[in-house]
C-alpha cells in the first residue's frame, strides 16, 4: 500500500501470514475437489425403488433406532427407519442451510467493508453455491421417499425462509418465534455492516455444525466402505459427498470464527454482549436430545404428532392404542437408544467447549456449556411423560 493512501484499519487480514495462508488452501482446496456435480449427479438419478431394500446408514443411525418400535420392528421396518433417520436428518440440514445462504452473504458484507478481506467473502461465496446443491438433494429425495411411503410429508415441509424456526421440531410457540425473529433480524442489521459480528457468526455457525461434522463423518463412512460402491444407494454417496464439502466449511468457520478477529479491533462491550447472547441462543437450540433422531437435538415432544402418523402408516399398521402405547414405550422409558442419545448430548457439549476454549470474551456460562448440559435423563423422561399425557393425536385425514 502506498504511504499516502492509509486505511482506517490499524491493522490489516494480510498481515496475518498464518491466517491467509489457512484460508487460501481451504479456498483452493474446497474449489477444487467441489462435490456440487457428484451431488447432482446422485440426486438426478435417484429412484426409491432402486435401493428400497437397503440400508442407507450405520445401524446406529436409524429412526428410534434401540427403543421400542426397533426392537419389535422386523427387517424390512427397520429398513425404512434406517431410511426415514436418513429423510428426518437431512430435513434438518436443509433448514440450517437455508439459514447459512443468506447467513454468509450478511457476514460477508460485514466483513467486506474493511480492507482485504476478499479472502474472507470468496470462501463464503464457494460455501453459498454449494449449499444450494446440497438442499436440492436433500429435498428431492426426502420428498420423493416420503411420497412413496406415505403419500404425504412427515419430515421434510416445503421451502421455508431463514425466519422459520432452524430447529424443525423445537420447543417454542407464536410469541418465541415473534422475539427470534426480531432479535434475528436486528443481528443480520448490524452484521452488514460490522465486521467484528461478521466474523462471529461464523464462531456460532462452527458451534452449531460442529456436531453435524462429528455425526456426518460416520453416515459418509457407510459410502466410504461399502463393498459395491458403484451400486451403494445414492443418497449413502450423497451423505459421503456432504461430508466432504461441509469438511471445507467447518475449517472456514473456525478460522474466521477464532483466527480472523485477531486482524479486527478490539470488540466493544455491547458486541462481546450480542456474541454472548449468539452462543447462548446456540445452547438454547442444543438443550435437548432426541432419542427419535439421535445426533439432531430435536424436541421430542414436538415429534409426537409426526411419530404418531408414523405409527397409524401401513409401515406399522397400528390403531390408535397401539401407536400411543409405543409413543410411551419409546419416549418415556429408559432405553438403549435413549442413553445413546445422551451420550451424543453430552459429547457434543464436551466438544463445543473445546471449540470455544481460548475466546476471552465469552463469560463462563458459554465457555462451559452451562445451560446446555442441565439438561438430563431424569428431566427428558419427566417432561416428555407430561407432555405425552397432553398430547391429542391429529384427526384422520
């Protein structure tokens, strides 16, 4: 730069060698193995009748895998949980990455507003064009599964906006989704035009993908070691190739999340403020466990209509005191597949703080994990046993 034309930064991204030199390999890197033609490529050809009868994920990760229903369930039905675990999970990730589209593009221009932060914005506009691939994928096959079994949609829901609730089933009524949708809007405000919070929605992203990578690891493995690969079901080759660009974007996320704010000023009280209450909207969104879709911090009892009609399907063929008989026995008893979704409760919260270990200016609540690991055994069976007793299964369509 030339003495005479001096920024109104103090200090510049360029500056930091390290940082720069991460960044550009993630960008190179990510550009170069893009999964976006793999993922249209399975997503077009897909036809439910070609892997039907297959697995499509480790065992482990299967609707209500290890509660009631699964150990009644005979082969073919553990098949279709296998399957709708595959349908319920993605339908999850497509709500995220809704959010993520519009989510980058406001931290990008945040950061874009300071000098040579190109970097920065070019990794998010790789991310941005492959999300849209990946939600096409999701949904085509989701739908089409769902239409297949059930002539109707139980997990997946038409296009939805960044407003909607990013947690499908979650915990939460008119009046919560009205103040989210405030405090959601007044962030995206500020964001654009302050590079400080740009970066920090990138620390919260990487918190709340960092359990997605862990569980996404293991449904890509399946593709990665199948004997046949070349006649694994597509949606198996899918989640491998999700894996391995969203691998690209969690190392973006922990970059400019931790490592870039080292190249920004010092950040005022009121926005070490907003980043705390960022996290702790985080811990919020990840305070419960679902033993229906271990690994997705769903709220059960919001599923109870969902799983009911599951239930009552020709998949199970129950009545109705059947189906509420196995709501109980699956939701509020103790079980295999409930202490495994603990577990991954617990080992997610374990690995969040590790993630956000050395950020100073997060206040001890956050930086423990606090208000997610109060929750526990003891209260997912009280609270769901309530919740059950007030549940009133949906009128026949």
């Amino acid at each position: 730069m030339h003495p005479d034309l001096a920024q109104r930064q103090p200090r510049s991204l360029l500056d930091d060698v390290s940082t720069c030199r991460k960044l550009s390999l993630n960008l190179r890197r990510n550009t170069e193995q893009d999964h976006t033609a793999q993922i249209d490529a399975c997503a077009a050809a897909f036809r439910y009748e070609d892997c039907r009868d297959a697995y499509w994920n480790p065992e482990l990760f299967s609707l209500l895998w290890g509660t009631e229903v699964w150990q009644q369930a005979s082969a073919a039905q553990r098949v279709i949980l296998n399957q709708l675990y595959w349908v319920a999970y993605y339908a999850q990730i497509v709500s995220a990455e809704i959010a993520t589209i519009l989510l980058n593009q406001i931290a990008a221009a945040g950061m874009f507003s300071l000098e040579d932060f190109r970097l920065v914005c070019d990794n998010l506009d790789v991310e941005t064009r492959q999300e849209r691939a990946h939600i096409n994928a999701f949904k085509k096959v989701g739908e089409e599964v769902e239409h297949q079994l059930f002539g109707e949609r139980l997990f997946t829901y038409p296009m939805r906006s960044l407003y909607a609730h990013t947690m499908v089933f979650a915990d939460t009524n008119a009046a919560r989704l009205f103040w989210r949708r405030l405090q959601l809007q007044a962030f995206m405000l500020m964001s654009t035009s302050n590079a400080f919070l740009g970066s920090q929605y990138l620390l919260i992203r990487g918190l709340r993908t960092l359990n997605g990578k862990l569980i996404q690891h293991r449904l890509g493995e399946f593709y990665r070691n199948h004997p046949d690969q070349a006649h694994a079901p597509a949606p198996s080759a899918i989640s491998r190739y999700h894996f391995l660009d969203e691998s690209f974007h969690f190392h973006t996320s922990r970059v400019v999340g931790l490592e870039v704010p080292r190249s920004l000023p010092q950040p005022t009280a009121f926005e070490k403020w907003l980043v705390n209450r960022g996290v702790a909207g985080c811990q919020r969104d990840h305070f419960h466990f679902s033993v229906g879709l271990n690994g997705i911090f769903w709220y059960d009892p919001a599923t109870f209509p969902v799983i009911y009609k599951l239930f009552r399907s020709r998949v199970f063929g129950m009545d109705h005191g059947q189906a509420m008989q196995m709501l109980a026995a699956c939701f509020t008893e103790e079980s295999e597949g409930l202490h495994a979704a603990e577990e991954t409760h617990r080992l997610a919260a374990d690995s969040y703080c590790a993630f956000v270990e050395g950020v100073a200016y997060l206040n001890p609540q956050n930086r423990e994990m606090r208000l997610m690991r109060a929750n526990s055994l003891e209260r997912y069976l009280k609270h769901n046993r309530l919740a059950l007793a007030r549940f009133r299964p949906p009128a026949p369509q």
